[in-house]
C-alpha cells in the first residue's frame, strides 16, 4: 500500500460521509437476536471439527472507571466502589469455564485483548487472577510470539505496574492520551501529565513490550491546529511504536455524557480536516507509516511489516498482526467471531449476571454470514488491510466471475476512480495514494446492507 500524497481537502470534504468502520462484515446492525446461546454453542463445537482448525483468540470487556471522560461513547459504568469489579470477576470466571468447555484444549489461545471501559480498574491481584483463570482453562500461547494487549489509563497505573503487567503475559500496551493540552484536558474531565506519560512510556520500554501505542483524539473541544501541533510533537518526542488518531464524533443527543461539553467550545467543522492534515503531515515526516484507517507505525513495528508482506489482518479491535483467529467475547457487551458467525454478550450488567447466575451463556444476539457475505468480506478486508482487490484471487476462491457478480459494486465505483482514488490495474483494484483515506467509502460500494442501515456510523473520515 502506497503512503498518501499532498493531502487533498477538497477530496477529503468530499468524501466525509457516514459510513462503517468495517471491523467486521456484515456490520452490527445486521446482528439479530434469533441468534441464540445454541446456535453459538453449536457453531463454538463446529469449529473444533474444520479441516484447518483456527488458533483461538479472547477479548474481555472491563466496563468500569473511576471518572467520566466526557468524550467517551463507550460502553461504561462510572464508579469508584471498587469492589463491584470483585463482584465482575467472578461472572467472568464462569463466563470463562462456559466458554472453554466449547473448544478443544489442543487449540492455542494466541490472542488476548483487555479493553474497556477501563481494564487498569483492576488491581494486580485482579489482573493475575483472571490471567491464571483464563491459562488453568485454555491452552495459552507462553512462548512470547502471542499477542496480548490491554488499554491503559495512565492515570490509573504506575511504573512498577507496567512491569507487573508484563510479567503477567502482556506484551503490547495501548496509552489513552487524547491531547496534552491543558485547557483540552481540563474541558473533557481527563487530566493527565505529559511527564506522567513519558515515564510510563519509558517503564513500557524497560519492561520490554513489543509494542507501545498511544492513542489521540481530534476534533475535542477547544482543539486548535497550534495546540495540537504542540500535542503531536511531544508524542513523536516519545516515540510510540503505534500511534492511533481518532476523529472526535460529537453525539450529545445520542451520547449523555458529551452534553457536558459546552457547545461554544466545540471547533469548527473545518478544523478536524485541518487537524487531520496535519496529523497525518507530522506523523509521516517523523518516520511513522501510515497503516489505514487512523493507524499508523514505525517501520521495524509488527503492524508495519504485516502491512508490507500482505498478513495484516483486521478484527473487532481494529488492525492485527496475527493469522484470523475464532474470537471468544468475554464481559458484558463484548463481541466475538467463532467460525462464520458473530455474537454479542448482553449490554446490561444485570442481565450478564442473570444469565450466569442460571448457567447459560449471555449471548444476546449475533448473525450466520452467509456465502455472500463471506465473499463480501474478503472484498472489503482485502482492500482495507492490503490496498488492493485481486479479481482472479476472489473467482478463485468462489467460482464467480468478479467482474458479472459485482457489477453493481463496479458501477458504484466510477466517481472514486474519476478522483483518483482506485484504479484498474492488471485484472485488479488498487488503491491509490489518495485513496487510503477514503478506503471506507471505497468499501462501502461492496456493501449489500448499506441502503438499510445508512446514517447509524460514524463520519469517514
């Protein structure tokens, strides 16, 4: 995938519509709650007779904090009594032993993500706790080639804490930074130093992570292109192996706690575009490589070499380096992806504990991906992790012809190449310098649920 060129505004403004992330296909909209425990347990049992049997791969939500960031839509429950997350970690015990009673014990768990809310909410106590339940149940990868991860708050930890997750097994670490600026922090309710990140970024490097991300937002509140400017140059001063920019979606009549954010001091739509612009000039000058979506890495880091030798992969958590696993979702309103199907667990904590409490997994709904889908996907994910859509390569793996089957996708397509964003080369789609921005929207024209569901996504871009 080529880097982007001079970045173009007026492309950007045009293509600055609502569409998907793409973390998966079908999107989540799609999910249906006639998918039931049973079909998951059936699919879960499926799994362990394919021919080529998939490694298997966790994502545990932790849905507390101790503070509200008034950004954040993510699914979360405010609280400083400490003990619930005792009380949380007992359902996520059995949750665990329901799960592993599914998949065979020969397969390796190779991947692990703690995401939350808040996963640094538990103490070390906790944190070790959970790991030894989740090794005495599944085969855990212990060689140092796996790949687990947690989001860190950095305000929750300290130095010796990162040491202390790395000797638990962890391996990557994702900082949540969203600017330095103090005046930012302060209007979003999240304050934290610039000198309490760089130590923490520093114990990572001591502790030896193989990879250390960090993780902005643009488009906050009070946000200028001077601010921000000063917020990049500081991060590339620490030299994260991974950098993350997130567009700010602001939704306070969707979002309860963005209503706290006055609305005097949200910037003007034209300045996210010049945020991003700029994000994306300083971070390629100082060396990083622009991944897709908002990633971007060195190149000696894992992501950027999948990305080069063509083993990028995407999942539920965004870009990944490891072969496609079947993903079990752990915790309250975690997703998962076992074989050809997803699953969701029940949003609200009650009724995750109610579930347990009767011995019964808490999927509350998910979705069988039929033929079409499956061949929709690998369209999509091919595009979006290796730039390019080999038409040969899909009739292949199908028995269609590309160019009959998505005829109405191709159509949809003649404006984005009119832009210069794709082209036709040698029986193939690849994306050009320009279009790596707008990859979503490329995506979209593959999308057979788009015209049902359009309007429920964030912007693009």
């Amino acid at each position: 995938m080529a880097q982007p060129t001079t970045f173009n505004r007026a492309l950007v403004k045009k293509y600055d519509r609502s569409g998907p992330r793409y973390t998966s296909y079908p999107t989540a909209p799609q999910f249906h709650q006639d998918f039931t425990a049973e079909h998951y347990r059936q699919v879960a049992l499926a799994s362990n007779r394919q021919e080529a049997v998939k490694p298997l791969s966790i994502y545990i939500h932790i849905p507390f904090c101790k503070s509200l960031c008034y950004y954040c839509a993510c699914n979360k429950i405010v609280t400083p009594k400490t003990e619930r997350a005792a009380e949380y970690l007992d359902y996520l015990k059995r949750e665990i032993n329901l799960q592993a009673e599914l998949f065979d014990r020969t397969r390796k768990l190779t991947q692990l993500h703690l995401g939350g809310g808040t996963p640094t909410y538990l103490d070390q106590k906790q944190l070790t706790e959970l790991m030894e339940s989740l090794r005495q149940a599944f085969n855990m990868d212990e060689s140092d080639n796996h790949e687990f991860s947690l989001e860190v708050d950095p305000r929750t930890v300290t130095p010796s804490q990162i040491h202390d997750l790395r000797a638990l097994g962890f391996n990557r670490l994702s900082f949540g930074v969203q600017d330095f600026d103090d005046k930012v922090q302060a209007v979003v309710n999240r304050v934290q130093s610039e000198e309490q990140i760089r130590t923490l970024v520093l114990a990572a490097r001591e502790a030896r992570f193989k990879s250390v991300s960090v993780d902005l937002i643009y488009g906050l509140p009070l946000q200028t292109e001077a601010s921000f400017a000063v917020t990049l140059d500081k991060l590339i001063g620490m030299r994260p192996d991974r950098i993350a920019a997130y567009s700010y979606a602001h939704l306070p009549h969707m979002v309860r706690a963005q209503r706290l954010i006055r609305p005097e001091d949200m910037p003007p739509p034209e300045r996210k575009l010049e945020l991003l612009e700029l994000t994306i000039n300083r971070l390629t000058e100082a060396g990083y490589i622009y991944i897709g979506m908002d990633h971007f890495s060195l190149p000696e880091d894992e992501l950027a070499l999948a990305r080069e030798n063509g083993t990028l992969h995407r999942n539920f958590q965004g870009y990944s380096t490891h072969a496609d696993c079947d993903l079990i979702g752990l915790g309250v309103s975690s997703i998962g992806k076992v074989d050809e199907s997803y699953s969701q667990n029940l949003k609200e904590l009650a009724d995750y504990y109610a579930s347990l409490d009767i011995g019964r997994l808490p999927i509350h709904r998910g979705y069988l991906l039929t033929t079409d889908d499956r061949l929709r996907r690998d369209v999509i994910i091919s595009l979006m992790c290796h730039g390019r859509i080999d038409f040969r390569e899909i009739e292949d793996r199908y028995g269609i012809s590309f160019q009959d089957y998505f005829a109405d996708s191709l159509g949809k397509l003649d404006e984005t190449i009119n832009d210069g964003l794709l082209e036709y080369r040698d029986n193939s789609l690849i994306l050009r310098p320009q279009g790596q921005l707008m990859m979503r929207n490329i995506a979209m024209a593959f999308d057979a649920y788009l015209d049902e569901q359009h309007g429920r996504f964030s912007r693009t871009v």
